[in-house]
C-alpha cells in the first residue's frame, strides 16, 4: 500500500527528468539531428531482433501466447529508465550519456508498443 503511494511520483520524476535533459541537450539535438538517428537506428534493430528471437523460441518451445509474448518483451526491453538516472548521476545532464539513454527511452516505448501490437495479432499461431 505504502509503495502505491508513490507509483505517479516516479513516472513524473522519469518525465521531469527527461524534460532537464533535452533541455539541456536541445542545442545539440537541433544541431546534430544525425546523431539522434545514429544512436536511434541500432536500437530499433536490436529491440525488434531480440524480440523476434525470443519470440519464435518460445514458439518453437511449444510455449504458450502468455508465456511466449512476455518473454520477447522483456527480452527486448533495454531498461533505459535505469540508464537514464545512471548517466544523468555521473555525467551530468548535459553529457552525450545522458542524451543516448534519453533517445534510447524515446525510442524504446513506440517500438515496445509496436510489438505489443505484433504479439497481439499472432496471438493465433501459438
């Protein structure tokens, strides 16, 4: 109950946080626009690679959808939320650390969604 409590805190602080961070980086985002793309590619790949990878394992497994679908996610997941508190605790948050992990969380979540919406729609091949 009492950790409840502090659930909507620590999206906020996550958000907060992001906010100070292309704020201080919003020269160099503005300024390097390849650099975002550069950092945001290869994620899109690895997440999407290791999704599928899990995924198909588990089909081959003979894994169930609910067993299967949770096991791709997580295995994609890359847990930017951590690398984010991380690079901004050491680095600073106008460190180019800080700005991977930003765009790597900013990359992560519509690409997670989107393999929601792949694993929901072959929920009728496992």
């Amino acid at each position: 109950m009492f950790i409840h409590k502090f659930d909507s805190v620590t999206t906020v602080g996550l958000l907060l946080t992001l906010v100070l961070i292309f704020m201080g980086q919003s020269e160099v985002i503005l300024g390097n626009p390849l650099h975002i793309f550069l950092i945001a590619i290869p994620l899109v790949i690895q997440t999407f690679l290791i999704f599928f990878l899990s995924y198909i394992a588990s089909k081959l497994l003979k894994l169930p959808h609910d067993i299967a679908a949770p096991a791709g996610m997580i295995g994609a997941s890359n847990f930017f939320e951590l690398s984010v508190a991380v690079a901004v605790a050491l680095f600073g948050t106008t460190s180019p650390a800080a700005l991977a992990t930003t765009v790597g969380v900013l990359t992560e979540v519509p690409v997670m969604l989107t393999l929601v919406r792949i694993a929901n729609k072959t929920k009728r091949l496992f």
